[in-house]
C-alpha cells in the first residue's frame, strides 16, 4: 500500500453496525463489561478488550496502527506530546548505571532531557559531534544502552547516517532511537535503516494542521509494549479528540508533505542564490554537505 493510500484508509474499516468510513471519537475515560470474567482478562493483559483510556482507547489505537503501516513497523504508541513520547521512550530502555549516546544537535527539550535530568536518574550521557561516526564509535561503552539521534536535525537540517548508526549501536547491544520529525513516514522510513524505535512530535507533520499536541513512537511490537508499559505508569497518553484530529490530519500528510517538499526546493534554490543571503541549510541542494546522504536515506 503506498503512503497517499495508507494515510487515508489504513486501519480504519468500516464499521460493520454504522457503515461509518471514519473513526469515530470515543471519548470515555472507561469500559464496560458484562462478565467479571472479562475484566479479569482484560486487567491481566489476556484479552484486547478496552478498560481505561490512560491505558487504551479504541481512537488512539486507530491512530497508532495507521502510524505503525506509515513506519512499515509492527506497532506504534501514541502520547499527549512530542517530548511525552521521547522520555518515555528513553526511559523505558534506560536504569540506574545505563549509559546514553546521543548527538549534540537535539530539539531543545530533547538536549535538556539527556543532558541534565537522565545524570541526575544516575544514567551517564555523552554528547557527540551529529555527523561525526567515528566519534561516535569512540564514545560507545559496553553499558550503552541507547544511541539517540535526530534526522534532520530542528532547525539547523543536519543528517545522521541512520544505517551506520544502527551498526554502531548494535554492536555493543543497544537500541538506536531517533527523532525523525522534521523527515515524516513520507520522506524517510528509519526502520527499514536498521534504526529500533522511531519518534515523532504528531503535532509538525503528522496532524499538520497546528490544532494539536501529540507524540509517538513506533517500533517492534515487544518493544512498543514494553513502552507502552511506561506510559501507563508515567500518564502521558493521548486524548481521543486530539487522536481523532491527528487522525484527520494524516489523511492529506501526503499530499501536504510532497507539496512542502517542491515549495521548500524551490525556496532555498532562490535563497542559495540571492546575494543578501549568507548559507542555506537544505540537504536537498547539491551544496549541503550531505545532499548524497540525503539521496540515499530520504
């Protein structure tokens, strides 16, 4: 299924009482149940039946299997913003002791979450050089348990070899995360790189039309359970309006993101050459120094 296809019809069937072709928003905070049977299966994890939106809820999980056939991933989780999504991805493979990769060219938060509040978990961070693989090669331990990147980089448009930077995490056994906001599922699949979790703020690109605050990850199906664990305790999970925003939102993500692509092209040839203008940073001019890197992973 091709992404213009998969961002309209995508997990969401027809609903086989109503005939509705849309998700509708199940807003309630709980479910019920006929039998105590079925609760107990449910609170005990042996069923799929719904029990409380903190946990789960019928619209989000829409959202999240639209998402996951974007990412070409076997599930995705959905939470209430970008950062929610990243620390609780990062705090899901992390303890006392761990240590984290990541490069230094990071959404503010981002930055501020693995340089100052994961030290003071007792996790070790280090802060590397964003397009320098061999210093992050040198900077690997064997208690590594994330490499975190992001690709492009917000706002200044660097890349981070997805595939090396897999290999490289790997190699010491540890998971490599990365942001790929400023990309989308349309420019750039990171699992099919190598990558273990791919991370979004739904409230750029995804929803794209600046009416909501979002976030998720997407990734193995194990692994987005184990996340899924941690929102649970942490609480960040997505309201089902603001999932069924984002679910209107990512029908014309395609559409919006190919038009974004010609525009932004356009621009920054006309900027690259206008004598006013000192340094366009855009990977997909020929004079950003990773135009080949770009090429080849977007």
């Amino acid at each position: 299924m091709k992404d213009s296809t998969a961002s309209v019809h995508a997990a969401e069937p027809m609903d086989e009482e109503t005939g509705s072709v849309t998700t509708p928003i199940y807003q309630s905070s709980t479910f019920g149940f006929t039998r105590a049977e079925e609760v107990m299966k449910a609170v005990k994890g042996e069923s799929s039946s719904f029990v409380y939106t903190r946990w789960d809820n019928p619209t989000v999980r829409r959202l999240e299997r639209k998402l996951a056939e974007l990412e070409g991933a076997e599930d995705s989780a959905f939470f209430s913003a970008g950062m929610a999504a990243i620390s609780t991805s990062v705090l899901t493979f992390v303890r006392e002791g761990s240590h984290v990769l990541a490069v230094r060219d990071l959404y503010g938060e981002s930055y501020k979450l693995i340089h100052e509040f994961l030290p003071g978990l007792g996790v070790e961070t280090t802060m590397v050089e964003t397009t320098d693989l061999g210093e992050m090669r040198r900077n690997l331990k064997k208690n590594t348990k994330v490499v975190y990147i992001e690709s492009p980089t917000n706002p200044t448009m660097k890349l981070v070899d997805i595939a090396k930077s897999a290999n490289l995490a790997h190699s010491v056994g540890a998971l490599l995360l990365i942001d790929s906001t400023f990309a989308s599922p349309i420019n750039q699949k990171p699992l099919s790189l190598g990558a273990d979790v791919v991370l979004h703020s739904a409230t750029k690109y995804l929803n794209g039309h600046a009416d909501v605050i979002a976030g998720a990850a997407a990734a193995r199906r194990d692994l987005v359970e184990k996340i899924k664990f941690v929102r649970r305790i942490l609480g960040g999970t997505l309201d089902p309006h603001a999932a069924w925003l984002t679910l209107r939102g990512i029908k014309t993500m395609a559409v919006r993101v190919h038009a974004q692509n010609s525009n932004a092209q356009a621009l920054a040839e006309y900027l690259s050459r206008h004598k006013k203008v000192a340094k366009v940073h855009y990977p997909g001019l020929m004079s950003h120094p990773q135009h080949n890197l770009a090429q080849r992973q977007m």
